[in-house]
C-alpha cells in the first residue's frame, strides 16, 4: 500500500471516488458520471443512504459547534473530502471567529477542489496527505502549525476510519494522534456501524470494495476501542441522532437504521 | 420586521409556522447541516419575502424567485422540497389566482439557481480534477526525470526487458559491461545470452519468473561479452507487476564480479589442485570419493587403485629433491596420459602417493585393468635432467559396492593393499583381501588407544601466540591439542585428530579441549584482567554437525567462568561448506551465545567466496601453505603474494579480522603488515608452548608497557 513519496499519486477519474459519492448523496454536484452511477447504485440497493449521510453531516456540524464551544480554537479535519457547505470553518466561527482549520485528505482531487474553495481563507489550509501515515501526516508543515502553539485542538475523523482497513491498523492511527495532541484536545469521530443494518453491511461494504477506498464497517465495541486515552463525553458512542440532538424531537424511533456510530472524547 | 399585516394575524401566524416547519422538517432535510443561526435567519429572511409576495399588491414575482435561490444556496436541492412549497405557498387565504403566480415564481427561482448552482460545481469539480491531473503529471515527469537519472548513472547494470524475452532498454553501465554498443544488445533477446557455464537451473528460474511463478532470483552468472571475453557477473532478475499482479517487464541488474570469480578460481583451483604435477590433489580427491556416496544407486560400485612409486625415497636421496620432484611430476605426466582414455580420476595425495578413483566401476576386472595400465605406463625409463631413471610402483586395488563401505575404510582398505603389495615385493599389484585386512592395522593403533589415552591423562594442550601485526602484542592463543603417546612420543593433531574424528573419539576429546583451553583462559583473565588473551580453539567438522555443541560451550563457560567474547572457535571450510542447516543454525547460536568464529585453514578448502557472506564468522585464518609456499623459490612468489593480499582484502570488505598463519620471518611479517593483514602467527611469534610460558610473556609484556 505505502509508495515512495516521490511516486505521484494517481488522479483517476474512471473510478469512483468516496469523497464525490458522498456529495452526491448530499445533493452536491461537485461529482462525476462514475460516482453518481456508484451512488445511484447503492442508494437503489439502500434508499436511506441520503439520510445516512447527511446524518453525519449533522452530527459533524453538531460536534464541531460542541467542541468550539468548549473553548477549542484548531481544528484538524481528516478525510475532508470536498467541504461544500457547512464546512467545519463555516461552523466553527459562528462560536469563535478566528478558528483555525487544516483540512486533510489523500484524493488530489478533493484536495485541488479544497484549494480552490478556501484560497482566499488565510486561516484555513488544505493538505493533501494520507492518515495511514500518520507521522507523515503530522510532518506536514501546516499540520505542524496547528499544533506548534500547544494549544487545544479538535481532530475530526469523520466518516473516515471505515476506509481504514484492519490491517492498516486503524486503532494504531488514532494512538499515534493521540500522542501527538495536547491534553485538552479533542476528537470527534464518526464510523459506519455493524449492528444497526445487519442485512445492509455485506452488500454495502462489497459495493465500495471496488472502489480505491474499500468499507470496513465495525461493531459497537470496535468504535468505543478507537477512543482508548480519550475520556468519552455524554453520551458516550451512540447513532448519530443521539448525540447531543437540539431538541428531543429529532431523535427519531430506530435511530440504529441510520447505522453510523458517534463520539466525541477529550484526551486527558 | 414584518410588515404590517393587512390579514388576520392568527392566519399570517399559521403560515409562518407551517413554513418553518417545512425548513426544519425532514423532507430533505439538509438543513440539519446548517448551524441553528444560519437556519434562523434563512426561516426569518423567506418568511418575510414570502409575507409580502403573498400579500403586497401588485405582486411581485422576484420576491418568491429570491425564496427559491435562498433556499438552493442553503441546499435544500431536495425535488421533494419543492412540491411541498409549491403546496404551501398557495395556501388560503391568498389574493385571487396568486397562487399559481406565486408557486410559478418560487419555481423558476429555484430552478434557475439550482441550475446556475450546477453548472457552477461542475465547473468547480472538473478544475479541481484538472489541477490535480497536472499536478500528478508534474509530479510524474519529475519521478520520470529522476529515475531516468537514477538509470543513466547507475554504476551497476541495468535491462529492462518485456516478457517475449526482448530487450527493450539498457543502461550504460550495462552496455559497459558487455563492451557493447546500445544498438547491439537492445531488440536482443535475453535467452541468447545463454554461457556454457551458466549453473544448472538458472533457466529454469527465468521461465519461472517470466510466466510470474516467482517475483525474483538472484545467481552468478557469467556473459560473453562483444570481444569474446567472460564477465562473470552476480545477476538479479525482478518481475515487474502492474496494479492488478499482471506480469508486465523483467528487470535485470548485473554487477560485475569477474575479478572476485577469477580470486575464487584462483584460489579453488590451488585448493583442489596439487602445484607440483598440476593433478587434483587430496582434497579433490576426497571430495569427489565422498560425492560417490551422496546418494548411491542401489548396486553402484566404485574402485581405487592406491599407487606408491617403489624407491622414491632413494633417488630423493641420492639426486636431490629437485629431480626427486621432476621424476615425480613425470609420474604424473605418464599416468594422467595413460589413464586420460578411460576419464578415471587421478589425483596426487602426497609425497609419491596417487590414487586413481573409478567412479562407476564395473567389477574387479576393471579396477586390475586399470592397476595394469598403472605400472605398463611407468615399465619405461623417465627422463629426468640428464637421467634416464627407471621407477616402478606398488598398487593396492580395492573394489567395493558403495554401499558395504565408506570413504575413510575404503582409502584405508587400499592402502593396506598397497602395503600388502608392497610387502609381497613391490612392482605389482593386489587385490584387497578383507581377512588379511584384519592383521594389518597396527598403523591404525591409534585409534585403540584413543580412549584409554583420555583416561590415563595422555593428552595435553599447548598454547601458540597469535600477535597483532601493527605492534607484535599478543593478542590471542591458539590451544593446540598433544597426545604424550607411551610408544611414539609426544604426537601432533596431525597425527590423531583425523582418526579421532573417524572414530566419534573426538567428541570427548573435543570437550576436553574446550574445557581446558576455557578454563586456562579464565585463570588469565583473573590473573591479568584486560591484558589475558583471547583464546582460540579448533572445532571438528564432526562436533559442529553433532548436537549438543552449543549446550556444551554453555556449560563450559559458564562452568569455567569465561566471557564468551574471549573464546574463538576456529571451524575448517569443508566443516561448513557442505552446511546444512543443522551446522549453520549451531554456528549462529553459538555467536548469539557471544563466541566468536573464524575460518581455519582458509584456501585449503573450496574456498566459496560467496558462502563467507553468509556466515556468522568474524575472522579468517589464511593457511599456512600459503605463506610457507612464498619461502620455495620454484613458487612464483609475485602471484601467491597478490592471492594473499586479494583475501586480505576481501575479508576486510566483509567486516573479517585476518590472521595469517605460519608467519617464520621478519620479512614476512613487514609484507603482510603492508598488506593490512591484521594478525600473525607462527614461529617469527611464538612457537607453541605451556601455558605458563604464556603467562610469563604476559606478565612480561605487562611491565614494558
């Protein structure tokens, strides 16, 4: 899997791709024929998919409003894939109008789309890096700004670690984060569940199987594990609708079906 | 902030209600992604547009277009939202065939954006795609340029070839390296390059490789190259996969090894070959008796014809030893011309010993044939200088099945045959005769004795000096093991050891050994600390091969109380060439333990450059031959001096210390210095001695420092 730095990394436009998938199911444009055909597919296979993402789309914005209320000003959003709207800044300056945010993401494309959207944003930069390596990734110079102060920051892994596979070591990645965070910091993370859709989990996980960024959906245990050294904040990981809902109304009767499990820890 | 209402207020009320339940409702509800501020203040905003375009006379159709774009900019882009606004905006109470104005409007507002919204990420996507392509394709050229660079400059040899065998691309060194031009090896085909030499197998890995059965092998493989010469080479072959593991190219990277092969031939060719008549020597000889019975067909016979000039030592006597070896290497010339017909082997053991081994041996008859053959070459006068000598031979013929016999009792057997012929009067030949074997071992009471010896205390260990070159200190000892034999005085390893490992003797007696030598060792460490030497101790082939080595060095040590790092154990070259993995496992443990190992005797074996890489030794002992042979003025003394210094420094590329042995002169000594060699030993250092000798030279040592 791991290629020498100098080897370009491809920029192929014949496969689907995780990030322009997503922004379809969100209604976005920013995708092509092969994602939207990838899209149409899983959504025909599973019509609450739509639902599911902007789910995690909700619990992002709620989570990233949480953690800026909490007094944390740096953001490090991994597996940023294309922000088009409720970007983690967006949200973030609402509470605190100087946050600062360093989105990472491995797909040049995304990254290229990122640049394009936040060139004028001086407090916002975009790096294009994989989190499987993870001291690669915290080398990078922008990363290393965000973290020079000492300061708090927030680590998103939103919708991402399902793409780690099991041999990428995903709980070895959120250890080295964690040793490379000051204490305050927080992360939020997001994780696409076994338990909620058990019908749904094989045939979903295949359909991404051909894809670059293969799915590896896990069970309850699994996702709280991740937060091994962060001190889980109420209620602990739980579907999306759970966490921390504006109004009791919104949690809905079977939040399970929308099977992505969710927590936000602090590292002590 | 609304206008002043012109309706009931309960009406306005329940629209405005309704219709902040629709942007908060779930039908595409994107508007969970917009944070509670900016959902506020778009409710507030199109609730107030739509106040007025629902009520404001005349109407104004803009005002609902602007809803429909605020709501696609906060990507409420659901189809399904717009048929509930649709719904909605016509509501009662509402001015008469507004409705459908109203809804029309809301429409093409919302379409138009959504629309322009499109376009505009399309747009946004298909640059980002763009900038990313270049930006991969820039990346792309600048590894391209770098690797190109990597090709052109690289000092080892590099094809690239696709899997029909073609040569598709060559590097300059390359090219170097077959003394080619580019045009000449590209388009070629790799299968051409076939040698004579190449080893068994090497082809057969390359169409393994090439149909993607395996991803690299890695071989000595000698080229001609375009003037005809040979460069022998180490050759790595690579499968190169594409994304999916489909074979696509084969990669070959040679590296010029001609000068260490041609060391290595050198120095083969000295070990396996006698430097007087040019036969093979003991060692060949022995090497290819032992091959017989590697895996013997069931049935496979084998013959010797042990050869003994009769009165050799008379005319060695009477004209010198100069004619002595000219009459020996005219022997040699009449038998190699003579049995050359029937590609039997004829060696050179030593002195006026031959042998001549059949390897497939058809029956008693041949072997006599051959004995025949024998002494009909030699019934003629040989001239030698101005002489023409007459010198006849004794042969003992031995004819065996392989499998009733072994290699040490069969050359054993033959020798007392010859004895036996010689006893019987000489210029003939006989047959062996297992009953009369029976009476002729008094040679080997040796090995009698053996055991009782050990009991009765025989057996004693000399120390021999081994000095650092640069400033004569000592440095180590070598325990040279002596049996105080009753009958025939005091004998060297020489003269039993060979035995004692035939026998299993030398398992108890190589423990011994060991533990005297580590126990002596230990006495001078307590006696003069860092000053003690290290101490060297020689390890049969036979104890390295037998469990239990490395549980017994353990025991000793620790039982003795010696560091590991100052014992040395010094394996000979046949102990570990034919290593199996057995052997090779012992030495690796017996390192990882803290002993350190050197190769004994090296030269004198089959001196595999190749397999010193691999051993977990640290030092290499040259033989003595080869030193002592610079003192024989019929040696050419130029060329054994530059294979001296060729091992000298191919064991320092390989990290080994180098001690050369039998070292008698000053002279010596200053050459090898100049050479680099590291240590010496030999009598110019120290002949062998009691360990308390030894202790006096350190105690000595200790007061001039």
């Amino acid at each position: 899997m791991s290629r020498p730095k100098w080897v370009p990394a491809g920029t192929d436009l014949d496969k689907p791709n995780a990030a322009r998938v997503y922004d379809y199911y969100l209604g976005g444009s920013h995708n092509f024929a092969v994602d939207r055909a990838m899209a149409r597919k899983a959504i025909e296979l599973w019509p609450e998919l739509p639902d599911i993402m902007r789910a995690n789309r909700a619990f992002l914005r709620r989570a990233v409003q949480y953690m800026a209320e909490q007094g944390v000003s740096r953001f490090l959003d991994i597996g940023s894939g294309i922000p088009t709207f409720g970007a983690v800044h967006e949200i973030a300056r609402e509470v605190t109008p100087d946050a600062r945010v360093v989105y990472v993401d491995r797909d040049p494309v995304a990254v290229a789309h990122s640049r394009l959207l936040l060139k004028d944003d001086p407090l916002s930069e975009v790096v294009e890096a994989d989190m499987r390596d993870v001291e690669g990734l915290l080398a990078e110079p922008a990363v290393a700004d965000l973290l020079a102060p000492g300061e708090p920051i927030a680590v998103l892994l939103v919708a991402v670690l399902h793409f780690i596979t099991d041999e990428e070591d995903p709980e070895g990645i959120v250890r080295r984060l964690h040793s490379a965070v000051p204490p305050g910091s927080m992360l939020a993370l997001s994780h696409a569940g076994l338990e909620g859709r058990p019908d749904q989990a094989g045939p979903h996980q295949d359909l991404y199987a051909r894809t670059p960024t293969p799915l590896t959906m896990r069970n309850r245990e699994r996702i709280t594990a991740l937060f091994n050294g962060f001190e889980l904040v109420e209620p602990g990981v739980v579907y999306f609708s759970e966490w921390h809902p504006e109004n009791p109304a919104a949690v809905e009767a079977h939040p399970e079906r929308m099977v992505g499990m969710v927590g936000v820890g602090r590292r002590s | 902030m609304n206008a002043a209402p012109q309706q009931a207020p309960s009406a306005t009320d329940r629209f405005a209600e309704a219709w902040a339940a629709l942007l908060h409702g779930r039908v595409g509800d994107h508007g969970g992604t917009l944070t509670p501020g900016t959902k506020r203040r778009l409710v507030a905003r199109t609730t107030a547009l739509l106040h007025r375009a629902r009520n404001e006379d005349p109407f104004d159709p803009a005002l609902a277009e602007e809803v429909g774009a605020l709501l696609v900019h906060a990507h409420y882009t659901d189809p399904g939202m717009l048929a509930r606004v649709v719904e909605l905006v016509q509501e009662p109470p509402l001015a008469e065939g507004r409705g459908p104005e109203l809804a029309g409007a809301f429409a093409v507002g919302w379409a138009v954006t959504l629309r322009e919204q499109t376009l505009h990420e399309q747009e946004s996507i298909r640059l980002a795609a763009d900038t990313a392509r270049q930006g991969a394709e820039r990346a792309l050229n600048a590894s391209e340029a770098r690797f190109r660079a990597l090709f052109e400059s690289a000092a080892i040899g590099i094809g690239i070839g696709d899997l029909e065998g073609r040569i598709l691309e060559v590097n300059p060194s390359l090219v170097e390296l077959f003394g080619a031009r580019t045009e000449d090896l590209e388009g070629r085909r790799v299968d051409d390059l076939v040698h004579p030499e190449d080893t068994p197998g090497v082809w057969e890995a390359y169409a393994e490789l090439i149909s993607g059965e395996r991803n690299r092998f890695q071989v000595d493989k000698p080229y001609y190259r375009a003037d005809g010469e040979v460069v022998w080479t180490n050759l790595t072959v690579s499968l190169i996969r594409d994304e999916d593991g489909k074979p696509q190219y084969q990669v070959a990277m040679l590296e010029d090894i001609t000068d260490r092969y041609r060391l290595q031939e050198r120095l083969r060719y000295q070990a396996t070959h006698d430097a007087l008549t040019g036969l093979p020597n003991r060692a060949a000889f022995f090497e290819r008796l032992e091959a017989l019975f590697e895996d013997p067909a069931p049935g496979a016979r084998l013959g010797l014809c042990y050869i003994d000039l009769d009165g050799f030592k008379v005319i060695n006597d009477s004209l010198g030893h100069e004619a002595g070896d000219q009459l020996l290497t005219a022997v040699a010339g009449r038998l190699a011309g003579a049995l050359a017909p029937t590609g039997h082997l004829l060696a050179r053991l030593g002195g006026d010993e031959f042998v001549v081994l059949l390897e497939h041996c058809r029956g008693e008859q041949q072997a006599v044939s051959v004995a025949k053959t024998v002494l009909d070459a030699l019934s003629r006068p040989m001239a030698v200088g101005d002489n023409q000598l007459s010198v006849g031979a004794s042969v003992g013929v031995l004819e065996r099945t392989v499998a009733t016999t072994t290699p040490m009792a069969a050359v054993r057997a033959a020798d007392l045959t010859l004895y036996r012929a010689k006893e019987e009067g000489r210029g003939r030949w006989t047959v062996f005769d297992p009953g009369r074997n029976a009476l002729s071992v008094s040679r080997y009471a040796v090995s009698v004795r053996m055991p009782t010896a050990m009991d009765r205390g025989e057996f004693f260990v000399d120390y021999q000096p081994l000095c650092a070159l640069s400033d004569g200190s000592l440095v180590a000892v070598e325990a040279l093991l002596r049996w105080r034999h009753p009958q025939f005085g005091v004998l060297g390893p020489d003269e039993f050891v060979a035995t004692a490992e035939e026998t299993g003797v030398i398992m108890p007696l190589g423990r011994w050994v060991l533990e005297q030598a580590c126990g002596q060792a230990a006495s001078w460490v307590r006696r003069f600390g860092a000053a003690a030497p290290q101490v060297n101790v020689n390890v049969a082939g036979r104890q390295t091969r037998a469990p239990g080595l490395v549980t017994d060095v353990a025991r000793i040590l620790s039982g003795t109380g010696l560091d590991p790092h100052r014992l040395q154990l010094e394996i000979t070259e046949s102990a570990v060439v034919g290593r199996d993995d057995e052997s090779l496992k012992t030495l690796h443990d017996l390192v990882g333990m803290g002993v350190s190992l050197a190769i004994d005797d090296f030269g004198t074996g089959w001196s595999n450059l190749s397999y010193l890489r691999d051993l977990p030794v640290s030092g290499l002992k040259i033989a003595g031959s080869f030193i002592g042979d610079l003192n024989d003025p019929d040696r050419d003394e130029a060329l054994g001096w530059r294979i001296v210094g060729g091992v000298v420094s191919l064991a320092h590329t390989l990290g080994l210390t180098v001690t050369a042995e039998e070292v008698e002169t000053e002279a010596h000594a200053q050459r090898l210095r100049a050479m680099g060699c590291d240590w010496a030993q030999g009598w110019h250092y120290g002949r062998p001695v009691r360990p308390g000798e030894i202790s006096r030279r350190i105690a000595e040592s200790g007061l001039t420092r």
